[in-house]
C-alpha cells in the first residue's frame, strides 16, 4: 500500500470537491474551477508535475470536455427545435391520451419517455421535460419530481449516444498508457474502442437483470409516498404492464450493445418499447380494471406544491411549458403545430436514430467523416498526450443536421416560421449549454492532472495510488463496492460522463490490483454511473426548479435512496457472482 501522506494528498482534489458540492451546495459551475486549482497544487507540490506537463493535461482534459459539449448542444438544440416546432407538444399530447390512469400514466411517460429522452439528449434533460409534463397532467410537481428521477435509470449508462462510455470511459481510457499496454499491447482486444465495447455489453447485462424492478419502481414510489392509502399494492395492477414494457425494453436494449457498441441501446431501446407498449394498450392489453387517482387537491401536504399549479392550461395562467415555465397563446407550440399527426412530430427521432446507425455502421461514410474536419493537437506542449476532436463524426453533427430538418419538415406550411424558430431553438440551447461548459472544462481538466500526474513523473498517479489504496482495505469484496464508487462519482459532479471520467481508470487499477475482471468491474462502474444522478444534487435543484418546488432537495434525495440503495446492492451482488463464479475468464 502506498505512504500515508501520499494517499492523503492523491485523495484532497476528490475531498474538495465532495466539501464544495456536498456539505457546502456549490454549484459543479463554482466547485470544479477551484477542484482544479487545488489538483494543480497537488500536481506541483506532491508528484513534481512541471507547469508544462500542468498546462498539458488541462488542454487535453479541455479538448475532451469540448468534444462532449459538441453532442449535448446538438442534443439540446434538436429539443428545444421540437418545443419551437410543436412537435413536442404533439408527442406529449399523444402520450396523454394513452390512459387517464396515473400509473400507467408513469410506466409510459416516466419508463419509456425518460429511457428515449436520455438516449437522444442526456444530461438532465428526461427529468427536465417529463417533469412538467407530469405537473400539467395533474401530477403534484413534488410527486413528478421523485418518480420522473427514476425512469431513465437503464439509460442513464449509455446516455446521449453512448457519451458517457464513449467520451467518458473511452477517451479517457486511451489517454493512460498503462492501460493501452495491458489492453491493447499485452492484452486481447486490438484497440481501447473494442474493449468499450465489450464493457457496454457487461453494463447492458447487468441493466438487463437489475433493471427488471424500474418500469415499476416509479409506480410504486407514487402509490407509496404520494398515494392516499399509502401502499405499495396499488402498483401491482400494472405489474403486467410493467413487465411487458421491461421486456419490449430489454431484448433490443441488450441486442443493439452487443451488435452495435454503446451508442445506441437507450435510444433503440426506448423506440421499440414505446411501439410495442403503446400498441398493446391502444389494442385494449394490459389497462387496470379501475383508474388509479391521487387524493383531491385540498388533501396535498403543502411540500408538495410550489409555484406551478398542477393541471393549469392556457386562461387559467398558462400552460406548462417543457421547461418547467409557462407559454401563452402568442408564444406557444400548441398554437404552432399546425395539426401536426403524430407520426410528423417522430420523424426528426427516427431520421436521427437511422443517421446514426448509418454512421457508424456504413464504412465509407465512417471513415469519411472520422477523417473529414478533425481539430487534432499533438504532442500538447511536448507532453506526448495526443487528443482531437472529429467535428462531422461526433453525434452532435447529426443533431444539428436534423435540427435544420426538422425545421424545414415541420414548417413546410408556414415558412416564415422557419427564421424564428431557428434564432429561439438557439438562443435557448446556447443559453442552457452555458452551466456545463464551465463544469465539464473544468471537471475533465482536474481528473486529467490526476490521470496524468505519473505519466509526468513515470510514477504512479494520483488515482493509481488511490486504487491501490482501495484494494488493500477492501481486498476481494471490492466487486461488491464497486457500482457504489460510480454512483458517488456521479452524485459529486451530476454526471455519469464526468463519474466514468473520474474513476474509469481508478476502477482498472483496483480491478488489476486484487486480480479480478477489468471488464466487469468497469461496467459496474459504467452502471454505478447511472444510479449516482438519482441523488445527484444539480440535478435534483435542475428537476425542482422547472416544477416550481426549489427548497425540497433534502426531501427528494432521501426518497431516492430507496431505489438506489436497491440497484447499488444488486449490482453488487451481481458483480461479485459474475467476477467469481460465472465468469471469472472476462478480461
């Protein structure tokens, strides 16, 4: 095990920022520049990183952090381009008229609306727009806010077309020369891409047999906490429901991480879910006998109300908007839809969900845009470390294609619209990029010092000298632990991305270090990941403050613990038995 002080100093820049976000509530916008500072210290003081090596590793934490940047502006441009159209009112409107039961209500919206929105935006976004969707439907925003949390707990691993595996795990996985070595050099898979791969299946099977509970867990939180009688039973009379829809989820899901890679399960996914699903209850399957209702409105406990009244339309104040506010007749999508069928307001999603498979899967046009428009640096400032950005290849070039066609598509009657819902869809995305981009700079620059801090001085770096630590004090159980080390990552910085980023190749290291599959232990982390944003406190503050109800964090975090405490102890129970008995081979 490594000098005490050494693992005190590799442990400071992570207890910062646990100090900052947890027990003071900084932002991630505020917490991470000064992280930063401090790992910069930390750098020069404790392992003689030179100023150069510094600046280095910060340029190429930054590089990464703009390549993921670049897919969640297109993913947010192509939502708020929806909202402008009314495309997204029509598909909540559609939504709506499924079921005037709450909980088939939550399997559809909350299960299957979350899933899709997290494979095609990520980021926050599910919560952000089911949410309100939830509060206009009559939901008590308090009640929307907990069970909106939850649904996109599959999802959240692979997020925005697979960034988090492919940014977050990948890219930092490659810029580690140790781990290429025993990966790529010394070990069976040709390049890092192929092993991320593989770890998307691991983390698809572990969703697959854990996540069985989450198309009903959402049901039940609301017939439990927010139900008149309090119970739990309520929610068994959409069991069926609930498991055709993990079923329909599941099998495409885990099929599409085997064949196409970590890109694509959330979003395909949630597409044939929603087909099925909705068929089967348009066709009169799977619907209660008796709708399920919550109390009358002058029963709610006041916490469960803030400033946007369940169920308002437009003359009674406004209608919810998407984003948590409210739009009037002369500013709303619901005026612009133009009788809009609903298969019109789908087809920018299905144009998006084809593009990207023929992307990635069609070899010309791969290795056409991975060699066309490629920012590259280098050798940065004499470092060695190499990073680029490929501008066409990264999913954010589609969303923006799609974007200017859905606009055109969606305006084909009225286009001196087209102008207008070009600047607002925008303005609005530049104006919601801006928090992350400070963040996420900042957040990757930090974890690339750490990463980094022994390729400067051909020593261990500072997580190296934390997952040795790791793994001589909890030895062989670690496994189980290891979902739990991912969930922590993502409750401190409010992302699966910026968790896989943090304690990718902490995971590697102590996976090598007791001698247990790198490959599983990964995808525990991968998973880990997800169920961290439960209680991810930006998101918590993002996801109340679009339903009105900021100020009752405390009391959304503590609900979430049930859910997470029940997905971070399976996964390891999991972990242990797949590591140990059933596939101790993985590599």
């Amino acid at each position: 095990m490594p000098p005490i002080t050494t693992i005190v100093l590799a442990l400071v820049p992570l207890m910062v920022i646990t100090y900052l976000m947890v027990i003071q509530f900084w932002p991630a916008t505020r917490a991470m520049p000064v992280a930063w500072v401090v790992a910069l210290a930390v750098g020069y003081f404790g392992w003689d990183m030179s100023p150069r090596w510094l600046a280095g590793a910060t340029i190429n934490g930054f590089i990464t952090a703009l390549a993921i940047l670049w897919i969640v502006f297109g993913a947010i441009l192509l939502l708020y381009t929806l909202k402008e159209t009314g495309a997204f009112d029509v598909i909540n409107r559609g939504f709506a008229s499924i079921s005037d039961d709450r909980r088939v209500q939550v399997v559809v919206l909350v299960f299957l609306m979350c899933s899709f929105m997290e494979g095609a935006a990520g980021f926050g976004t599910p919560a952000a727009v089911v949410g309100p969707l939830l509060v206009g439907l009559g939901f008590p925003p308090l009640a929307a806010v907990v069970i909106a949390l939850t649904g996109n707990l599959m999802a959240i691993t692979f997020g925005a077309v697979g960034t988090p595996l492919v940014i977050g795990m990948q890219d930092t996985l490659e810029s580690v020369s140790m781990v290429k070595t025993q990966v790529v050099v010394n070990g069976p898979f040709g390049s890092i891409s192929l092993w991320v791969d593989q770890i998307a299946v691991w983390a698809a099977t572990y969703h697959a047999i854990v996540g069985i509970a989450v198309p009903i867990m959402g049901v039940m939180m609301m017939t439990r906490f927010f139900g008149e009688e309090r119970s739990i039973r309520p929610a068994f009379a959409v069991l069926p429901l609930a498991l055709f829809s993990w079923v329909t989820f599941v099998i495409p899901y885990w099929l599409t991480a085997y064949y196409l890679g970590p890109e694509f399960p959330a979003l395909l996914g949630s597409m044939v879910a929603m087909v099925l699903t909705i068929g089967a209850l348009k066709a009169g399957y799977f619907h209660p006998d008796d709708d399920w209702e919550f109390a009358p409105r002058d029963t709610w406990p006041s916490h469960w109300v803030g400033g946007i009244e369940p169920g308002e339309s437009v003359g009674q104040g406004g209608q919810i908007a998407a984003d948590g506010g409210t739009v009037t007749s002369s500013n709303t999508a619901l005026a612009d839809d133009d009788g809009m069928s609903i298969w019109m307001a789908w087809l920018p999603y299905g144009l998006l969900a084809v593009l990207l498979v023929l992307t990635r899967v069609w070899a010309p046009l791969t290795d056409f845009l991975q060699s066309t428009l490629v920012l590259q640096w280098n050798n940065i400032l004499g470092t060695g470390l190499d990073n680029s950005i490929s501008v066409l290849y990264l999913p954010g070039a589609v969303f923006v294609f799609v974007h200017f066609t859905a606009v055109l598509l969606h305006r084909l009657g009225n286009l001196g619209r087209i102008p207008t819902d070009i600047k607002n869809s925008w303005a609005e995305t530049f104006e919601r990029i801006a928090p992350p981009l400070v963040a996420l700079l900042f957040a990757v620059g930090t974890v690339q010092i750490m990463l980094q801090s022994g390729a400067a001085t051909g020593g261990d770096s500072m997580l190296i000298v934390l997952s040795k630590a790791v793994a001589g004090v909890a030895g062989g159980t670690y496994p189980f632990f290891a979902a739990f080390v991912g969930a922590f990552g993502a409750f401190l910085a409010g992302s699966n991305t910026v968790s896989d980023i943090l304690f990718g190749t902490f995971q590697f290291g102590v996976a090598r270090d007791i001698g247990v599959s790198r490959t599983l232990l990964l995808a525990a982390q991968a998973v880990g990941g997800a169920i961290g944003n439960l209680i991810a406190i930006h998101n918590v503050v993002a996801a109340l403050a679009v339903v009105g109800l900021v100020g009752e964090e405390g009391r959304v975090i503590r609900l979430e613990l049930i859910p997470l405490i029940y997905y971070g102890v399976f996964t390891g129970i999991l972990s242990l038995l797949f590591v140990y008995v059933l596939f101790p081979g993985v590599f």
